[in-house]
C-alpha cells in the first residue's frame, strides 16, 4: 500500500468558512479512499501562497524530513499545485508530490467503470495536466508510478504535450457524440411522460442507499468517498400509484475541480433534466452546513439551483442527540429525518414526493368512450386516478395529471373534459 504524508493548509487569505480541521479530516477521507496508508497529517497555517513552494521553506525542511524519516512514497497537500510548485516541493522533499485535485482524479480513475465515464476521467486528467507540462512535456512525476499517475483502467496518461493535446480533442469528440445519444434518450424518456426525480448530494451522504431502498436496487455503496460515478435510472411506483424515473447521481464535494465537473457534465444532465431534486445531507457529519453549501454551489454551476427540492436528513439511526435533530430540521424548512439504513420515515420521504408532484398536477373530469378501455389503464400508470365511474355514456374519470401529459392529452379527440 502507497503511504502518504498529507500537508493541509490553510491561508489567512482563504475566504471559504472551512475550518483547518475540516480540511484535513476530508483530506484524510479522500485519502483513504483512494487506498493510501496515512501517515501522518501535518498542519499548515501560512499567510499567503508563495510561487516556489506554495508553504514557507521551513516547512518545506520539516516535511522532507519527517517524510524521509517515515519512508513515505508521496506527499499529499491539500491545495492546488502549480507545475513549478510541484516540481520545486518534489526536488526539495525527494518524494513524489501531488494535490488535492490529482487526489480526487485518481480516485476517479479508480471507480470509473463505464467507457462514458473512463472517457469523463481522462478528459478531465489531460485537461488537469496540459498547462502544468512544461516544454514538451514531461513525465508527470520523476518519481514513481502509483496515484496521480494513472489514467483510467490503471493505464499510464500521457505526458508528451503534443499526445495530450490530440487526446484531449477526440475525447472531447467521443464524449459529444456519447451526449447526443444520451438526449435522445432523455427525450425518449420525456415522451414517455414519466417525472424524473434526481438524487444529489455531498459524495457519501446515503443516495445510492436511498435508491437501494426505494427500488430493490443493488447498487454498491461505501463509506469510501465517490463509489458512484456513472448514473442509474429505475423506476418507482409511488404509493397513490403515481410512476416515476428516479436516478443516483456522482456526488458532490467542495471545491470539486473544474475540469471535474466540466467533464462530467453530460453525466449529470440527469440533474437539469429532473423535475425534483432529492438533496440527500448527512446529518450525522459535523460538516453538515459546509455540504449543504458545497452543494448548492455545484448546483448553480449546473444551472439546476431553481429545481424544486426535498432535503432530506440522512443517518439520523447514528444520533443520539434528537435536540440536535430537530435544530437540523428547523434550518432546512420542509426537510425530512430520514434513515436510508433503517428506513424510518421511508413513509412520510414517499407521501412528501407525492405532494410536491400533486401540488403541479392539474385536476380534471373527464369522460372517455367505452372503446378507449386502453386510456384507464393509461392513465393508472401515468396520472393518478382518484374516481372512475362506469357510466352508460362512457367511463367518467376524476384525475390528477401532470401539465406535460395534459397537452398531449388535450388534442385526443375522445377525451371530454367536463371540468
Ligand atoms: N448509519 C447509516 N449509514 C448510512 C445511511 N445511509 C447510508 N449510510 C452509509 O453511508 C455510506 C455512504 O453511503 P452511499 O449510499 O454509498 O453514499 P452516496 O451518497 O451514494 O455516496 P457517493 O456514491 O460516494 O456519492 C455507506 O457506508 C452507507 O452504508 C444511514 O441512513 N445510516
Ligand atoms: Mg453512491
């Protein structure tokens, strides 16, 4: 196992309302979750970044030794990283030494699993990588193979500018032609009238649980961070008999890098695309208010800030403290405790979804022939049915369905709205 010694810094310049020790305690999780031993985590306050180390030269001396004394392979800081900083901190400590965004790239490339996605991983590793490759580029760090190295599938990424460049331009091609496929899909799935619920959250808040737990899925969960990289989309049939498409999303985190995000944006169309937003908040972590508002922030990058959304308090089987439960609740308005591992409230998550669907559903009366038989069974797994009277003048249906379905309804000649 790679060990690592972490450098988190704080700058007095830092405008963000992350603590040190915040900083660090991620920095440790995103760590361990890319399989690296920790050795240690040191501590850095410094006033501003310098162009040459990032830290101060002392610093610098005392992480080399402590580095060398505990025969760490890399040095992890919790910042970014110019190519010079890199290449300076690298020569002055004598081991490999990477940032936070290569950390988080790494872990990528390690769950990435469908070709989109593997596809998503190295465009945004290349992107990463381009301005930091100095001349004609070269090899990302003299000092060893292991993380920040690899590209997806555990190959090695290019280094010479001119591949990177060239790679860069078909992924971009691929991913593009990729995307088009998946509208079509999307508009399929439109047609179909069905409403789209998405899951997003920090990464590790519960989603993929919550989406194991509401449709019998399978999907791998871990307290390791980003298990979920490629969305999955299931159906749900809601208790007043309402169906809807809900899908898992990659999760979120602070600071998440741009080229991330950039890359995979296609993947998270299902987030624009969502008529409700389940922000899935782990209530059991101290950094609660930090993810909330990591998340909005990615949010408003996706352009998808307005979407309606249910929050929902996720972990509250590992509180105790119900009087801290109840000031979580009191600051998210209309969110829900909830407990994916044990299912409480599952009742009233379902009933809160139904009603945010109720509440921009229209209600009609309607009359339809007797031949038009299919329409009932229709409109039974599309809208919600609240009457049905068999008249001798037709089938007299008291429904509440969505405005999509309305105008295309509309137009059938067979349906009579009466009121
Ligand atoms: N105690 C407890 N643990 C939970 C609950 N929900 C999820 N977990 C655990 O939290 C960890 C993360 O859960 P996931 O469902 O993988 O989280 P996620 O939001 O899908 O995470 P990413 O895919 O990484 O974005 C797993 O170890 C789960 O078993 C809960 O309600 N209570
Ligand atoms: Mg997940």
């Amino acid at each position: 196992m790679e060990k690592a010694l972490l450098v988190s810094i704080q700058l007095k310049t830092d405008q963000g309302h992350w603590r040190i020790e915040d900083i660090s305690s991620e920095l440790e999780e995103l760590a361990l979750s890319a399989s690296v031993e920790v050795v240690e985590n040191i501590i850095c306050i410094c006033q501003k970044a310098t162009a040459n180390y990032f830290i101060g030269k002392g610093k610098v001396e005392e992480i080399s030794a402590i580095a060398n004394e505990e025969g760490v392979d890399t040095v992890i800081f919790s910042h970014d990283l110019s190519g010079t900083q890199q290449r300076n901190l690298e020569e002055a400590i004598g081991k490999k030494t990477i940032d936070r965004t290569q950390l988080i790239l790494d872990i990528f490339s390690r769950r990435a699993k469908s070709p989109e996605g593997k596809m998503q991983v190295e465009l945004a590793q290349l992107q990463y990588l381009l301005p930091r490759l100095a001349g004609k580029g070269i090899v990302l760090s003299n000092l060893g193979g292991g993380i920040g190295t690899r590209g997806p599938g555990e190959t090695k990424l290019e280094v010479d500018r001119r591949q990177v460049r060239k790679k860069v331009d078909k992924l971009k091609n691929d991913l593009k032609t990729l995307r088009l496929h998946r509208l079509t899909m999307h508009k399929r799935r439109k047609s179909n009238n069905l409403p789209l619920v998405a899951l997003v959250g920090y990464t590790s808040a519960g989603k993929s649980t919550l989406l194991n737990l509401l449709t019998q899925s399978t999907q791998i969960t871990s307290e390791k961070l980003f298990t979920t990289l490629d969305p999955l989309s299931k159906s749900l049939q809601l208790l007043n008999g309402q169906n809807i498409i809900i899908s898992d999303t990659v999760g979120f985190l602070h600071d998440l890098p741009h080229h991330l995000i950039e890359a995979f944006k296609a993947t998270l169309e299902e987030v624009n695309e969502a008529d409700l937003l389940i922000h899935v908040l782990d209530v059991s972590d101290t950094r609660l208010y930090q993810h909330n508002q990591a998340v909005l922030e990615v949010l408003d990058e996706l352009g998808a800030k307005d979407k309606p959304v249910l929050v929902v308090l996720n972990k509250i089987d590992i509180i105790e403290d119900r009087g801290w439960l109840e000031v979580s609740k009191n600051d998210f308005p209309g969110s829900i405790l909830f407990s994916a591992k044990t299912g409480e409230n599952l009742r009233v998550l379902i009933a809160k979804v139904e009603e945010s669907f109720c509440a921009r559903m229209l209600n009609l009366k309607i009359v339809i022939p007797h031949q038009r038989m299919e329409l009932v069974d229709f409109f039974y797994r599309k809208a919600k049915v609240n009457k049905i009277d068999y008249l001798q003048k037709g089938i007299k249906i008291d429904l509440s369905i969505s405005r999509q379905l309305y105008d295309q309804l509309w137009q059938d000649k067979d349906i009579r709205i009466i009121d």
